[in-house]
C-alpha cells in the first residue's frame, strides 16, 4: 500500500479525490479552509467529476447539500467552529431527510472569545442533531474514517449524515507518513451511492421536505433515533471489511492497555495519542494505566464503554469542551450515564481541558494518572492546564 | 519517548521555517523515520517570527503535544536573537545551530550562554551563492543532516534531488542549487 507524507487536512483532501462526490459545496474556514482548497484544485486539475459549487456561506454550503443529496448525488463539505455553528440550522434537516452528507469537521474552538485553535466545543454542541460523528487520533485516522464514513453514512440502515472529525492545528496542519488505499481500492470500496428516490427522477415524483406537523413528526424522528440505534453494528461490519483490505483495526472504541488496567483515561482525538505515550512510560514503571479512545461518538458506544471499563478501578474522562451544564463535560454526563446501575463499573472522575488550543502536555497527563491513584480524595469536576 | 529526536526551527515569515521542516520530516520518512512536521500557528506576516517543529523517530510516534524541550534548535535569522529566546527549553547536552557569518564562539558570547553546543553556518551567503537569492532554509537542512548525524547526507540528497526534480521539471538549474547548496553547508557548519 502506497504511502506518504500528509497533513490531516492534506489526508482527507486526498480521500475526497478518492471519493470522487458528485457534488462538494463549501466555504472555507481556518483550519479547515486547506481541505476544500486543495480538493478545488483537484477539481480545477479535472482529477474529479465533482460539481463545486463555491457558496457564500455555510448556511448555503449546508443548504446546497441538502438540495443536491436529496437529488440523488453523493455528496461531501467541509468545515470547522463558527462554519459548522452557522449550518447548525441545517444539520437536522440533512439528518430528518435521511440525507447521507459526508462532512470532514477541524475541531477549533467557538467563539467567543474568538480562538481559531482546537477544542471539541463545534462538534459537541451539534451532537443532538442526528448526525454520525466519529473522531480521529491522527492524519491516518482522518483519511481512514473518511472512506469509511461514505459506507457507513449510505448504508441501506442507516441513512444518516456523518461527520468526521480532527483536532484543528494538531493534526490537521501536523505532517504525518499515513498509507493510503490505490486509487482502484478505494473507489471499490466506497462503491456508488445509490439512492432509493431522486427529487431529479420526475418519472417517480416525490415529496421531500414537506410541512410535519403532530401528525407524523414524531414517527419521523423515531426513524432517526432507530437508524442511530441500528447504525453501531453497521459501523463495525464496515470497520471489519475496511479491516480485510488495508490491515487498520477499527471499532467503535479502542482499548489501549485496558485488560489489565486498574487506571484509565477516556479521550478522544489527539489526546489518545499523548496519553498512549504516558501510558506506554507508566507501564514500564509497572504502573497498570490504561486508555479507552472513544471513536465513535454518535451512536454513543454505551455498551461497548461500560463492558471495557467494568474491571478498571479509578477512571478519568477527558473533556475538550465544557457544555456548561455545571455537571462536567458532554462526554463525562454521557459516561455516567452508560455506567448507571451497572453492578460493576469503575469510580469516575471529569476533566474540562485543552480549550482554545491549550496544549496537552505529557506531564498534564501524568498528572491525571497521578490523581487517579488517590481518587477517593479526588474532586468530581477537575481541570487541567488552565490557571484559577 | 526517549528515542524520539526533537527539533524547533525558527525563523521569520518568508524565510521558509515551516518549508524545512516540512522537507526534513519528508527527506527522514523516505529514509524509513517515522514523522511528525508541524508549524506554530500565530499571526502570519511577512518578517514576523514564527517557528515550526519536527519529531523524529524509528517507532511510530502518538505524541502529539507541543514540543518544548527540543534537542535542537536552528535558526534561520541571526537577528532573530535579539527578540526571541531562541534557547528555551534548550537542554544542556541541546544543539543551537545558527545562520550567521559569526563564529560559535561569538553567539555563545552574545547569547551568554552556558551549556549546549552551538555550531554556525553561513547559510544565506550560501544560498545567494549557490541559488541566487537569501533562502536559508536548505542549506540549514545540510548543516543539520551533519550535526545530527541521525541521516546520511547522501542518502537526503537523492531524496531532495527526487523530489526537487519534481518540483521544478522546467528549472534545472534550482535542483543544482538546491543540491550544491545543502552539500556546502554540511561541509561548512563550524563547531565549538
């Protein structure tokens, strides 16, 4: 398998010349402005069939991807922050049609105070909107869930747009040798998409988008709970043929070091990584850590979760945003929840950090694993790398 | 974590910082390395300082913090020491490689510095010379090629010609000056 040297956002570009959508409608934003730059310039260079449409905003790049995906066409955008807050509007739309848009979103914090470096808060505040959303550790895993994220998000169950996400400036502008399918491979195994109705079909006419009032709307929105709900073992099928061609291993979770571990981290993104560092450095201490990388975080892997983390004594969850709510971060409350009434499951503990693009460093890390061997005097709510 | 190599490049906006480490990780992962090239994001102007990194390493690398204690450092711009601690973090058995007509002995002097060792290179000379115009920045890959020792000059050589060739197919006589410019400099870069 070829391999090279790419940038995050250079790896999903790359997977987009692979993907070849019928129609890409975007505006471009820092981090993320480099994704649609460079798949302009594959269009420009007639390396794809994609129709670009250049749009005004991102309420319209959103828009037009309703429109064209409900035509029938594959479909792909890409954003970060703001961009994504302002098709926010529109993302429940795209999930309610059943439309499978393919998003690649640079986390980056939202304004304000206005930031343009990484944290989860874009992504988490659009977790309710029936979208798929499946994080990324590094350059590797952006190219890999992007090809994955087209089956995944056209599967005949499923039909619901997907994002995949990375951390804006850590990976997306860190340079990294990933490998990457042949062109041959990859288009076999995205494959067409192959939609049940066209709005272009006038042979069949259909509605789409009508007014749904306390008649029917519920029943509809129970469709998109139940595709969610459906959409976890689809995942995996996907993951396991995605497996057979290249030798990459996915799953809705990773557990790094976790049998045995008596002290673990949850994280997501490119604070996996680090922690795997610290991780591998405890270990030669004798020290049992251990991670559990969440990569899919819609559907939430409640089960998967509360099985690997059963035998681990003291956990912390990382949070990269904060929801405000004055009970912890979204993926803390989420956690929580999967371990309620579980007859065994691990003492747990929260950590609001990394916001705006503060960096994680390896003693930031180790200081968590630290607290974690004296949890019975641990606060519930915790920071690090922030000045009080 | 210890056989990970480190590296932080400063220089200034257009001097191409963020181009060399990008062409170092590029020239070390076709010679087998695992890599990691990344630029410090601030505000980017022409002149302004900026600063990019590099990890290095046999093993695949999921560090992905900042990198504050670099092993060595270089910079692209003698006057940049005026405004930056260019040695920050720099630990004592760190390398300080510099662009300048100096002597090491001198930007220790000026640096009043103790510990780490500090190695010069004249590297725009170099470069107006061999390219015909001030971009440091491939010369300083040769003059960190051989004060690292991690890479065989050759072997970057024909990674560079490679993928200059590529670059410029219709100005042949960029990749000679390229090529000329990085050999010099490994010859040149002057020890304490």
């Amino acid at each position: 398998m070829p391999t090279a040297a790419k940038t995050g956002n250079e790896a999903m570009a790359e997977a987009m010349r692979q993907i070849n959508p019928d129609v890409v409608a975007a505006y471009p934003i820092t981090p993320a402005t480099e994704i649609v730059m460079i798949f302009a310039s594959f269009v420009a260079d007639g390396l794809v069939d994609t129709e670009y449409i250049p749009v005004e905003s991102e309420h319209s790049a959103m828009s037009a991807c309703v429109g064209a995906s409900a035509a029938g066409a594959r479909v792909m955008t890409g954003t970060s922050s703001q961009g994504l807050a302002l098709m926010y509007e529109i993302l429940p739309i795209a999930s309610a049609l059943r439309l499978p848009i393919i998003m690649s979103d640079v986390n980056r914090a939202l304004s304000g105070p206005i930031n343009i470096h990484c944290d989860h808060s874009d992504t988490m505040a659009a977790r309710d909107f029936g979208w798929i959303q499946i994080f990324s550790e590094n350059a590797q895993e952006a190219y890999d869930n992007l090809i994955q994220a087209v089956r995944i998000a056209e599967h005949p169950k499923v039909k619901l747009p997907t994002m995949v996400t990375t951390d804006g400036f850590i990976i997306s502008h860190c340079l990294e040798k990933i490998e990457i399918l042949e062109d041959a491979q990859a288009k076999q195994f995205v494959g067409e998409r192959k939609a049940e109705v066209s709005l272009l079909d006038v042979e069949h006419p259909v509605t789409l988008g009508a007014l749904d009032l306390p008649d029917y709307y519920f029943e509809h929105k129970l469709q998109v709970a139940e595709a969610m709900r459906q959409a976890s073992q689809h995942i995996l099928e996907i993951a396991k043929e995605f497996e057979q061609q290249t030798g990459r291993k996915y799953d809705l979770i990773e557990n790094y070091k976790l049998d045995d571990a008596e002290i673990a981290i949850v994280a997501l993104g490119s604070t996996a990584g680090t922690t795997k560092a610290v991780v591998d450095e405890l270990r030669s201490k004798g020290v049992k850590a251990g991670l559990l990388k969440i990569r899919v975080f819609r559907p939430f892997p409640a089960e998967a979760l509360a099985k690997a983390l059963a035998n681990v004594a003291a956990v912390a969850v990382l949070d990269r945003a904060d929801s405000y709510s004055a009970q912890g971060g979204p993926v803390y409350t989420e956690i929580s929840s999967a371990l309620y009434g579980k007859t065994k499951a691990p003492k747990l503990i929260n950590y609001v950090y990394g916001l705006g693009g503060r960096d994680v460093t390896i003693d930031d890390i180790r200081g968590v694993f630290s607290d974690l061997q004296k949890i019975d005097k641990m606060p519930t709510f915790n920071y690090f790398g922030v000045r009080e | 974590m210890d056989s990970t190599l480190e590296i932080r490049w400063h220089g200034r906006g257009g001097q191409g910082a963020k181009t060399a480490a990008l062409l170092l990780g590029e020239a070390a992962m076709s010679l087998g390395k695992y890599i990691q090239a990344f630029p410090e994001y601030g505000p980017e102007r022409m002149g302004a300082p900026v600063a990019s990194f590099n990890r290095i390493s046999d093993k695949p690398i999921t560090l992905h913090s900042g990198i504050t204690n670099p092993s060595i450092v270089l910079v692209l711009d003698h006057t940049l020491i005026d405004s930056i601690d260019v040695t920050a973090g720099l630990p004592a058995d760190g390398k300080l490689i510099i662009n300048t007509a100096l002597a090491p002995a001198d930007i220790r002097k000026e640096l009043k510095l103790k510990g780490s060792r500090v190695f010069t290179i004249d590297a725009s000379k170099i470069s107006n010379e061999t390219i015909g115009r001030d971009i440091p920045n491939t010369p300083m890959l040769g003059a960190l090629v051989k004060v690292s020792g991690f890479l065989k000059i050759e072997d970057v050589l024909k990674d560079l010609e490679t993928k200059l060739k590529k670059k410029f197919a219709s100005k042949p006589e960029i990749v000679a000056g390229n090529l000329d410019a990085v050999k010099r400099a490994h010859a040149e870069v002057m020890a304490e």
